[in-house]
C-alpha cells in the first residue's frame, strides 16, 4: 500500500514537471519576433531626396569670383613668434601672443598682434620702439619670424554633422615641445576652412557647397567649395580669431558627398553588435571593440560585415536579419532599418534597401530561424533530462 503510493506520487510530481514543460515549450515555440518600425526602402531618406551622382562642376568665372579679397594668415592669442632688432640684444627672444591679443616684448609697452600679419606687426614694433625713444630714428630695424601657428577655435553651423566650436590646428604637448628646436616657420596647414569642417565632423551629404558662409567682422563671404571633392580649385581661405562658418543644406540627399575628401570625415565610428545569446556582464561580451571606425561612405552591407554577420554555415547563417538605427541628418529624427542578410546582398547599389552609414549608428544581427529552432530544442532537451532522471 505505502509502495503504490509512493509510485502515484512519484507519477504525479513527473506529470506536472512535464505539464510545465509543455507549457513553456508552447510559449517558446508561440513568441513572435520583435516587431521593428521598419522604413520601408521606398521611403528611405536617401531614396526620396535627390541625390546625383556627381556634383555640377562650377563655371570657370563663378570660381574665382567669390574668393575672399583677402587671403593672408594673420597672428592670434598662442602663435609664437621670434623678434630679433638689430643693434640690440635687449628685445631679441621668442614671445608668445598673450590671450589679450596683444605681445609683450621688455621695457616696450604692449603691441597689438592679433589679427595682425607677420610684417603689420614687424612695423608696428619698429615705429614703438621709436616713439618710445628705446632706439633712434633710422636705426631701428626689426625682424619678425613665425615659429609656430597656435590652436585657434572658429564656430561652425548648418549642415555638418558635429556642429559647435571647432578647434583647428591643435597639437599634442610633445609635439610642441619639439617644434621649439626648430630654426622657425610654420607650414602647416590646419588653419585654413575645410579643417574647420573636418574637425566639426565634415559637412553632410545634404551639404550646399556652393553657397559657404564665411562670416568675418560682421560681413558675409559666400564661398564655392564643390572643387575640394575632386580635386579642382575652390576657395579655401585661412582661417583668422573670430571668424564664423555657416553651410547651409541643399535638402537633398548627395551620394558626391559620400566619401574622403579635404571637407569630409575620414572615417566614422559606428556600433555593432552580433552576440547569439545576451551576455551575463561587459567582460564576457568584449564590451569595448563593440564601437568600431569604419572609412566615412561605407554602406550598411559593409557594417553588417564588419560585426561578422555574413558568412559560415549556409543552413545555419542563411536568411538571417540586420538591423540599422540611425539618424535622419537633416531632420534629427531616428530611422529604423530592418533588412534580410540576403536582400542586402541582392540589392547592394540601392540606397533605400542598403542605405550608407551615418556617424555613431547602431547595427546589429539578429539569427537565422534555423538556428532559433536549435536553441529552441536545446532549451526543451536541458529541462527535459532530470524530469527524465526522476
């Protein structure tokens, strides 16, 4: 009697094990897939706009006719420069534009430098040290040398992708420290307009290279910068303390635009992520190489590549999903990308089914319903075998 009991009790623990099991694997088998609010590739933003190939060549006039009348680089708070007098060793050093603008040589009242030429400024010392009877008329003869041009910060708007204050020119410490050896002269140049739009992230593919803003004391200069994509002449003035840099958008979207050049980002960084299952923490799932640097113009095939998933097995890696977050440049709204493995390799010229990749977008791969049905009996087979064992 205590036998047969102990045998339906038994049974029956066993009978409610497998109840849930059935229950579980009817929800397991019954779960829909997350629904994305997919963009259709008819309605993507780089699809609708119009986007030619290549930009129209400016007309050989329209070239030179908006360049700024005056070109030449000119000293701001930081740039170094070395003063020799001749006839007297007392000015003779190498000074530093004070962050008033203005230069301090000793026993001479301050010069104004900033916004000053190299020679304005080698003039302007000269007739101090004569009006301040430091040295006599006819015998002041002043050089002045560059040693080295400083950071200098310039604002930058409208169809860039970082907008804000851009700092061009800067230099690491030790690379400063080095230059100090040096006999003189500074050749760089990460001074002049399109290392502003570089440094603020490039200018958009929605970019009007025609018609660049350059605002300085309070006048606008419209600038034809479409040469610096292929390699023709544009106008790239140097930069001076206080300017400000306005592209506007032309609303549409330029697949010109997509790739290296002097006024777009060399690169991007996109996020990407593959992981078959949830990682329990950061240091299992190798958190830090999810944040990758791909060459700016690459499209979402090649993003889905570089997270590694496209490829392998053909029954398992077959039919898989990718999919793209990112962001509208010219209306700041989110776009949401859902796209079949094989329909982007089917359709890899089609900027609505394989749209490019913008900065900091997010792409991630999602597995194959193979492989899904696998994991799906592997969860049925680990909680099946100690019911078995009982």
């Amino acid at each position: 009697m205590t036998s047969s009991l102990a045998r339906l009790t038994s049974w029956t623990q066993v009978s409610r094990r497998l109840s849930g099991i059935a229950m579980l694997a009817g929800l397991i088998s019954g779960c829909t897939p997350l629904m994305l609010d997919d963009t259709p590739a008819k309605e993507h933003w780089q699809q609708v706009t119009y986007w030619p190939l290549e930009l129209p060549t400016p007309q050989a006039d329209d070239r030179f006719s908006h360049r700024p009348a005056s070109d030449d680089q000119r000293l701001a708070a930081g740039d170094r420069v070395n003063v020799r007098v001749a006839g007297s060793e007392l000015f003779d050093g190498s000074y530093e534009v004070d962050h008033d603008g203005r230069l301090r040589l000793p026993w001479l009242s301050p010069v104004d430098a900033s916004n000053q030429t190299i020679d304005a400024l080698a003039r302007e010392i000269n007739e101090r040290l004569i009006q301040e009877e430091l040295i006599r008329p006819g015998l002041a003869h002043v050089s002045v040398r560059l040693e080295e041009w400083a950071p200098l910060a310039v604002a930058v708007s409208g169809a860039v992708f970082f907008p804000g204050e851009a700092v061009v020119n800067a230099r690491e410490p030790e690379e400063r420290m080095v230059r100090r050896d040096f006999a003189g002269g500074d050749a760089s140049q990460q001074r002049r307009l399109s290392a502003a739009l570089t440094t603020a992230g490039g200018v958009r593919p929605d970019a009007d290279l025609s018609h660049v803003e350059l605002i300085r004391d309070n006048q606008t200069q419209i600038l034809d910068m479409r040469g610096l994509i292929d390699g023709e002449y544009a106008a790239n003035p140097w930069l001076r303390e206080g300017d400000r840099i306005h592209v506007p958008s032309s609303g549409a979207f330029q697949a010109a635009l997509m790739r290296p050049s002097p006024i777009t980002a060399p690169g991007i960084v996109i996020y990407a992520s593959n992981l078959t299952t949830p990682a329990n923490n950061n240091n299992v799932s190798n958190y830090t190489v999810l944040r990758s640097q791909v060459p700016y113009g690459v499209r979402m095939l090649q993003g889905v590549i570089n997270a590694n998933c496209v490829g392998g097995i053909q029954a398992t890696s077959g039919s898989r999903r990718a999919v793209l977050v990112s962001t509208n440049p010219m209306t700041h709204q989110p776009v949401v990308v859902d796209r079949g493995i094989d329909d982007l390799l089917a359709n890899p010229a089609d900027v609505g089914v394989n749209p490019y990749l913008m900065p900091e977008d997010v792409v991630g791969c999602y597995d194959s319903g193979v492989t899904n049905i696998r994991d799906i009996a592997r969860t049925l087979t680990d909680l099946l075998t100690p019911a078995t064992l009982l």
